[in-house]
C-alpha cells in the first residue's frame, strides 16, 4: 500500500488516502493483519486495521526527525495544526494523538499481557487485558479499545489527563506493536494540549518506547459550505495559506472529498511514490443531517471520517 506511486487520477486511490473501496495495506504491511477497508476510513471494527495501518507508516518511513526552520523551532506539529484549522472546525473538535512503535515482547499472550501491564503502570493506567481480535492476540488498557477508530474521549487520565488508552497487538510475522492514543478536545487550550503531550511523550521515552506522534482533528465545520466539494477547495487554499501545502492528490466520491499534500511546516512525514507526505484533509457531509465534518491529520488520517 506504501509502496505504490501516487495515482493521478482522482476517481483512484493513492497509498495513503483513506476513503476506499475495499483496499486493505498490502506489500508494505506484507504479514500485517489488514481488516478490508470501508468508505469513510477506518471501519469501528478496524482495530488490527488501524494497528496495521500505523505499522505500514513505520514501514513506509515515518518519521518526525525533520529539523524545522528557525521559524518554527520548538513548534510541535500539534500547535501547527490548531494554528492552521483555526476558524475551521467548531470550538468543541475533537483532538487525537496517536503513538506508535514496534515493541520487542516474547511469544504467548502471558508475556504480551507482561509487556502490556509494565507499559500501562509506566503511564498511570490500570492493568488491562489480552484478547482476540481476527485471530490475533490483542492487549488493551484505559478507555476505548480501537486504535483506529473513533474519535469520542476514551477514558483513563495518564500523562498529564485526557482520555489515555493502550493497546498492544501480536502481528502475524510475530512482531509486536504498541499504540498509545490519547484523546482531547481542542477548546482544552494549546498550552493544556502540549503539556498532556509531553508528559505522553516523556513517559513513553521512559519506558524505552521511542514512538512517532500522529495528529488528527475532527470536527464539525465551523463555517458550512454548499457542499463538500465547495468546503474541500476552500480547506485546501487556506492550508496551502497557513502551512504551505500542496496538494499531492484529491479523491472525490460524492460527499466525501480527501485531499493528501506536502507541507514544509510539519515535521512528520512518511513517503509514498517518492514523495514526501505528511498531511491529509477530508470532508464529509452526513446525509442524515447535512453536517459537514472536517478532518485534518500528519502526516495521514488514521480515523474515520
């Protein structure tokens, strides 16, 4: 999935654009447990999807060692992020941040359950429990348990409060993955929002997990527009404004439109077809009501919209 070049076409998919038909991870997720795909990014019942999405990141080479400008330093790619959807989305956007690594663990559910308690006490949770998911085995601790999915707080209040959850997962070449996933919203304040990060951060380093952060806003339209397509192009100028963007590839499929760019003021990246990526926006109006719901992640939207 990581590993093809970026399609032109807009009726097509790209590598790393969510909204799809179907598609699951494939050479560069090769023995990564993929649940098929649904339309709107990751399914409710995505979580090995969304383990082995964020192991193809790993894989497709994630990575925030970018050094930012002298205009940006010490500005997390968090901060950009509000900064650049300010007046986009509603004051209560939800906020998500999602770390990943592999994590050496023995074989047996014993020792991932061993693993997986040491790491939740290292990040003030409370012991949490293997089970199985698509044959697979799965730990998880504090709120919620799909590290895909969702974008409601969880539960739990490690590393400085939000809503914390853990999850180990036992891929099929018998690697073992951690998922830490903490849940926010952005009327919290940037300064609560960095502090809860790097308490995160700072625990994770601690206990020798060196993990790359993955940024997702969502919410609902502050300013709705005549359709998504219209909301979509209005997003994309204002990104390329804010952040420098641009666009790499836009699919369309009805009222669901995706946008995968490039932007010089984000840190994350990963490369797919030789390019750099490391930011996605979608729109989508649900039908039932009209609402027009926004999302923005780097470098990839690893959530449902």
């Amino acid at each position: 999935m990581m590993r093809h070049a970026m399609m032109k076409s807009t009726r097509q998919q790209s590598p790393l654009t969510q909204v799809h038909r179907g598609r699951t991870p494939d050479s560069a997720a090769a023995g990564h447990p993929a649940a098929t795909q649904q339309r709107r990014g990751v399914p409710a019942r995505g979580l090995l999807w969304g383990i082995a999405l964020l192991a193809a990141l790993l894989l497709a080479g994630w990575s925030a060692a970018a050094k930012p400008t002298a205009a940006d330093a010490g500005r997390s790619d968090l901060a950009a992020l509000l900064a650049a959807a300010d007046g986009v989305l509603a004051p209560d956007s939800a906020v998500t941040l999602r770390y990943a690594a592999p994590l050496p663990a023995p074989a047996g559910d014993d020792a991932l359950a061993a693993a997986g308690d040491a790491l939740a006490a290292r990040l003030s949770l409370p012991a949490g429990a293997v089970s199985r998911a698509s044959g697979h085995a799965v730990y998880a601790a504090g709120g919620g348990s799909a590290a895909g999915g969702g974008s409601a707080a969880g539960g739990g209040s490690a590393a400085g409060g939000g809503g914390l959850s853990l999850q180990l997962a036992r891929l099929d070449d018998g690697s073992a993955f951690v998922i830490a996933r903490l849940e926010a919203r952005a009327a919290d304040g940037l300064p609560a929002l960095e502090a809860r990060r790097a308490s995160l951060e700072a625990a994770l380093q601690a206990a020798g997990v060196q993990a790359d952060c993955n940024v997702v806003l969502q919410g609902a339209a502050a300013r709705p527009s005549a359709g998504a397509a219209a909301q979509a192009d209005g997003l994309q100028a204002l990104l390329a404004k804010r952040l420098g963007a641009a666009p790499l590839e836009r699919y369309a499929d009805g009222e669901t439109v995706s946008i995968t760019m490039s932007a010089p003021k984000l840190q994350a990246s990963v490369i797919s077809g030789g390019k750099r990526v490391n930011l996605q926006a979608a729109v989508h109006t649900v039908t039932e009501s009209g609402l027009q719901r926004i999302t923005i992640g780097t470098p990839v939207i690893t959530t449902e919209y």
